[in-house]
C-alpha cells in the first residue's frame, strides 16, 4: 500500500490508522443564531467523548433541486460570523467553496476547504482551494468510480496542496438512489490520503421528493458502523436538532440529540477495527 499521510489541520490530525476525527454540523447555516446554538451543542458533546471534531458549514447550497429552495444566508454574511464563532468555540473549521473567487476569502475563516461532490472535477476550483494552503477535503463525484478519484489528487498535488482528503458519500444508482460500495474506502486509501465516508449524504435520495431531495436516515447507522469497520480517518455527518424542519437535507440528517450515543458506539468499532488491522498486517 502507498505510504499513508497525515493531514493536520487546526487542532486535529486526520490518518486512515490514527482514530476517527468527526466532521458535524447543519447541512446550511439556517441562520447565525441557530447555527451557534447547534455549533455549541456539537463542541459540549464531543468534548465530553474526548473525541476529534471539526465544525462543518456551508453558507451557500448552490446545487438545491429547486431553485424555490432555501440555499443559505450567503458568503458575506457567514464570514465573519463563522470566524468569530470558531474563535469563541475554539473548534477547527472546515466551509464548503463553490467557486474559485471565494476560496481565498472562505480560507481567512476555515482552517479546511471543502469541495462539493458535483464540483469535484473542476480544475480551477481545485486548484484556486490548494493555492490558499490550506488543507481540501473533496468530496467524490456520486458519478465517479473510486479509483477515478487519484485524478482529483494529482491534480492537487500539481499545484502543492499538502493536506488532501477525499471523501466517499455513494454513487448514482439507477434514478433517484445511492449506493455506498465500501470497497472505494480500501481503494481510496491506496492514494495515501485520509478517506472521509459521509454517512449522510451517502442515504441521500437525489430528487426524491420531487422538488427537493429525499433520504433513508435509518440507513445512517449501519453505513457509518460499517465504515468506521474499515479504519478510516473520519467520518461526515450532518445534525439538526429537528431534522423534520431543515430547510436543507432534513431526511437524511441525524438528530442532534443523538449524536452522543452514536459517536460514541462509532469509537468503540474504531478502537477493534484498530486491533484487527493489525492482526492483518502481521
């Protein structure tokens, strides 16, 4: 297997044999009120697990299935709030970027840039995100294969990004559905980059509602145990304190309130999936 690198950003260290580090928050900043009140209940849990987290937001869902649906409350307004938020929180960072004009901007507030799954192959943007060097988490194209994805790494790399993350959320299966092949973990991970698995969007239900997306949340938990089976370096989630009232992917979203006893069943298969590795290798 390629020789396996870290990637260190903020206060937390992400590596397919180091424990999980979980990346949580809202799918959209609803509003800066909300948002701090979620943040807030996300770091008290985590630190209460003594567990890695970085902080999730996006202020712009630019790819909504209907152009009626709410799609956040901008760049300029979440900037500055989402600086100050971080700095009181004392929590890493990581702000989805759509464009390459704002990777600059979003990396004076995020200590991680994310690229959105549909943008994964836009050359430009890729490269705009590695030039503020800063560390990328991709999210894989639900229409790329896995082994598609060293692509997106050497295109990083070409341009000196250091700390690269991909991250699997399933692939397009027939209208309107997603499959998570887990095997694109393993292969990912031969890249030498952290692999990331979404446990949420990966339940996603593409359009399934027919103006906005639909989703299986009952399927978060068996994808994400499954996963964390396979000695990643973390795993995404998105939270809402009432997923039934999200303004954006509210039925494949977790309860905030069950966050806890999630993560902390995840650890416990982490620390095994830890031991079998290295029965394996021996």
């Amino acid at each position: 297997m390629t020789k396996q690198k870290e990637v260190k950003a903020g206060g937390v260290v992400f590596g397919n044999s180091r424990p999980l580090v979980y990346i949580a928050g809202p799918c959209v900043i609803e509003s800066p009120e909300a948002y701090a009140a979620e943040a807030a209940v996300l770091k008290k849990t985590f630190a209460a697990l003594k567990t890695p987290f970085v902080l999730k937001a996006s202020f712009d869902k630019a790819n909504r299935t209907s152009h009626r649906s709410f799609r956040g409350i901008g760049m300029e307004a979440a900037l500055d709030f989402l600086k100050d938020l971080k700095n009181r929180l004392g929590v890493t960072l990581l702000v989805d970027v759509h464009e390459p004009a704002q990777a600059a901007r979003v990396a004076e507030a995020a200590d991680i840039l994310q690229i959105p799954a549909f943008m994964c192959r836009q050359t430009d943007l890729l490269f705009a995100c590695a030039d503020t060097g800063r560390a990328v988490n991709v999210k894989k194209g639900q229409f790329l294969s896995p082994w598609e994805a060293e692509n997106i790494v050497k295109k990083l790399e070409s341009r000196g990004a250091k700390g690269i993350m991909l991250t699997e959320r399933g692939s397009s299966f027939g209208y309107g559905n997603l499959v998570v092949d887990m095997r694109s973990l393993e292969i990912m991970k031969d890249f030498g980059c952290p692999v990331i698995f979404d446990c949420t969007h990966s339940v996603q239900r593409p359009g399934g509602l027919g103006s906005a997306t639909g989703g299986d949340r009952r399927f978060i938990v068996p994808l994400a145990k499954a996963a964390a089976a396979l000695k990643i370096a973390g795993l995404f989630f998105e939270a809402h304190p009432r997923p039934e009232k999200a303004l954006s992917d509210g039925p494949n979203s977790l309860r905030l309130d069950s966050v806890r006893q999630l993560v902390g069943a995840l650890n416990r298969v982490d620390r095994l999936a830890s031991e079998l590795e290295g029965i394996v290798s021996k």
